[in-house]
C-alpha cells in the first residue's frame, strides 16, 4: 500500500486531535482515534512501530490494556511473531500471574495467564500508546521479568514529557514514534 504519509510521526501530526480540558482542567489530551481509524496513518504507524521493535530483537510483543493490544497485535502480525496481551487485573480467568503498580494517584495491577502463554526467555518489547508517568510500562515490565522473560524495550506512539515515565526505565530502550527527533 502506497500511504501519502512517509513516516508515522507525520501521519500523528495530520491525524490526531487535541482536546482541552481533558480528563480535568488544565491537561491536553492526544487522542489518537483519528490515526488509528485512517488507514494510511494507522499503516505507517503500524509500520514504525514493527520497525523499533525488530530494532530491540523482539520475539514477542506485549500489548498493553487496551490499546496496546491494538496496535501490539498488528505490529506482531507484521513480524511474524506472537502477541501477548498484559491485561487489567480480573479480566483473565485464573490461574494468573499478578503484579500490583504504583500510579499517580493509587495504584493498579496488570496479569497475563500463568498457564499455556511460555514466555520464559523470550524476548519481549512492550508497546502502549503512550508514556506518561511510566507506571503501567514498568509494572507490565516487573510482571514479565518475574515470569522468566526478558523485556527488551519498550515502544509507544506518544510521550507525555515532564511527568518522568522514562526515569523509570534507566537504561531499557524506549522508541517513541512522534519523537520530536529521530
């Protein structure tokens, strides 16, 4: 498919749409909605995000809850590799494997099945939509290290800067597609 777009950042900034005052006062919320339902934006990021993580030698991708699974399983198709999708804790059926997160304000848990899903020594790259204070990132990461994997990086569309989501990663390679450099 030949897109009008030659890079997945370029087809962010036609695409996306800013919302002010969303979720509360004061924040711009990056809604990608219109990226992901044009086919020539959601093919170039698709794309970019495929290409970062055959970069970091994944062999396995890890969408996160919710739209990581989205745009985790079409990179995965792309390389030929599977998908593991790291859900909201309660979703899954058990037996689960649990990990328990700090966020801003409280805390969370993510779980993928402690049955079937073999993931010790693969080779894992986490992607999200977005970075902003790291904290599902680095919980999906503590759960799938504890599951005997190896997380090779992480790649997401957008990072919200200023909140100190990469700090949290020391030096784990993070790929953002609409990075303001390349």
């Amino acid at each position: 498919m030949n897109s009008k777009y030659s890079n997945a950042r370029e087809a962010i900034k036609d695409k996306i749409r800013y919302v002010q005052d969303f979720p509360e006062d004061g924040v711009l919320f990056e809604d990608l909605t219109p990226v992901l339902a044009d086919a020539d934006a959601f093919s170039v990021v698709i794309d970019g995000l495929a290409d970062e993580c055959e970069k970091l030698g994944a062999d396995l991708i890890a969408g996160l809850d919710a739209r990581g699974f989205l745009l985790g399983s079409a990179a995965a198709y792309k390389l030929g590799t599977g998908v593991l999708a790291v859900r909201k804790a309660g979703k899954l059926p058990p037996p689960v494997l649990h990990q328990e997160y700090s966020l801003e304000y409280g805390s969370a848990a993510l779980e993928i099945p402690a049955d079937g899903a073999v993931i010790t020594g693969a080779k894992i790259a986490l992607v999200d939509d977005v970075l902003a204070t790291g904290g599902t990132l680095a919980g999906a990461r503590q759960l799938l290290e504890s599951a005997g994997a190896e997380v090779v990086g992480a790649v997401v569309v957008l990072e919200v800067e200023g909140l100190g989501g990469r700090e949290k990663f020391g030096n784990l390679p993070i790929s953002v597609l609409n990075a303001t450099t390349e």
